[in-house]
C-alpha cells in the first residue's frame, strides 16, 4: 500500500497546434451524413418503386414535365400526327380546287329549258325564264339578265351577229334539273369565284374549312394519348435512372 505521504509523479504531454492537427482524428463518422448523388437517388427509387403509392408516382410525373416542358409537353408521335393532318387539310383543298367537266356540257356554255328556244330573249328580258352558265362542271343560275347580257357579249366576237337562240344550249327540263347546282350569279364579279368555291357549293368556305379541319386522320390513339405517354416517358426516365 502506498504511503500516503508518497509523492507520485504525473506526466502530461502538451500537443502544439500542429502536432494536435496530425495527432488528433477531427471525423466523426458515426455522426456524418452519407453523401448521395443521382445514381443512389434512382438505385432508391428502383428499390421502392411499388412501394411508393400512386399519389407519390404522379406527383414525381407532373413536377418532372412541369420542369422539362415548361410550355407543355407534345409527343413526337402526336406532333406528327398533327403534321400529317395538316398536310391532308392542305391536299383536300388541292383537290377540291380543281376545275373540273361534266360529262356533257363544257363549262363556259349557257343552259336553258328547251321550252323557250324559239324566243328566249324575249322571255329572259321578261324575267319569264332563267338562263346558267356552266362552271367547274356545275351549272349557274344569272338571275340577272343585264349580267347574262354583259357576260354573252365577252363570249361573242366583236361585231358577231349571233343570237341568243345561236348561243344557248337548250335541254330538256329534266336533264336541266339533273346538272349540279352551284352559287347564283347576281352581280358580273360573282362569275369570278373561285374553282373551291364552286366545287364545295353548298357549302361556304367557313363551314368547310371547318369541317376539313375536324377529320382526323385514322389512328390507334385515343383522346388520353398525350396523358398516357406523358406518364410512360416519364416514369420511364426514372426506371432507367
């Protein structure tokens, strides 16, 4: 046993800044946080991924194409569709602007119930019977017979004597009432419309350009296309990480 009156000799070793530095362990590591990165985030996301509820998945989806298509997303698939839905409006109204002929009576020529072909300019100064021009293979009602007067004198050559009788193709009623109908002619511009104008009669071209513009092209999508693939692609980029 050691006498209390016994001195003991303590020694302390004093570390200088420096040597404390080297000496001394300044981690903690049962306290640090673990560093993550993306590829951790998706090795997480793929661990879990049915075990996230359905509200987590959308979530993840709306704020993914919020943030990468800020002004909406448009699938390539559905930007073609509307590419090539365009170009089928544009072609329709190419075909449906060509000038076309009927069978029988060349455009240009003016119609009239064979009724009145021993007098007909008699009855047409009379207002008494109608008169059409043939156009785009659609006859014209002239329902104006200074109009019929102006329009005949630009077919006839300059001092021609030919008259209407000369110049009128006259047809049965029936066969009259079996050509397709298109716009009347009441003022001399009128005879200026256009081959589509006249092609889609009785249509104007606000109700057909409206229609045109309404015919989908056929295509395995239906109306929650954009939806479906928002969702797909999305969670797509996350499966893949």
């Amino acid at each position: 046993m050691l006498n209390m009156f016994e001195k003991l000799r303590l020694n302390k070793k004093v570390y200088g800044k420096k040597e404390a530095l080297e000496a001394l362990d300044e981690e903690f590591t049962e306290f640090g946080i673990p560093s993550t990165n993306i590829k951790l985030f998706f090795n997480y996301y793929n661990k879990f991924f049915y075990d996230l509820s359905s509200n987590t998945h959308e979530s993840f989806i709306h704020q993914s194409v919020n943030y990468v298509y800020p002004d909406g997303f448009i699938h390539p698939l559905r930007q073609e569709l509307e590419e090539l839905k365009a170009q089928k409006i544009d072609v329709q109204k190419q075909i449906d602007s060509v000038i076309r002929e009927h069978a029988f009576f060349k455009n240009n020529i003016f119609l009239m119930d064979v009724a009145y072909k021993n007098n007909p300019t008699s009855v047409l100064q009379n207002g008494e019977a109608l008169v059409y021009i043939m156009q785009s293979g659609k006859k014209r009602k002239i329902t104006n017979y200074q109009v019929y007067v102006n329009l005949r004198n630009k077919k006839l050559p300059k001092g021609s004597e030919l008259t209407d009788k000369d110049i009128i193709v006259f047809v049965e009623n029936g066969t009259l009432q079996g050509i397709p109908s298109s716009w009347d002619i009441n003022t001399i511009e009128d005879i200026a419309l256009t081959p589509l104008k006249i092609n889609i009669y009785p249509r104007t071209i606000e109700e057909y350009e409206e229609i045109t513009d309404n015919t989908n092209l056929i295509s395995p999508f239906n109306d929650d296309f954009d939806d479906e693939i928002d969702q797909s692609t999305i969670q797509g980029a996350y499966t893949r990480g």
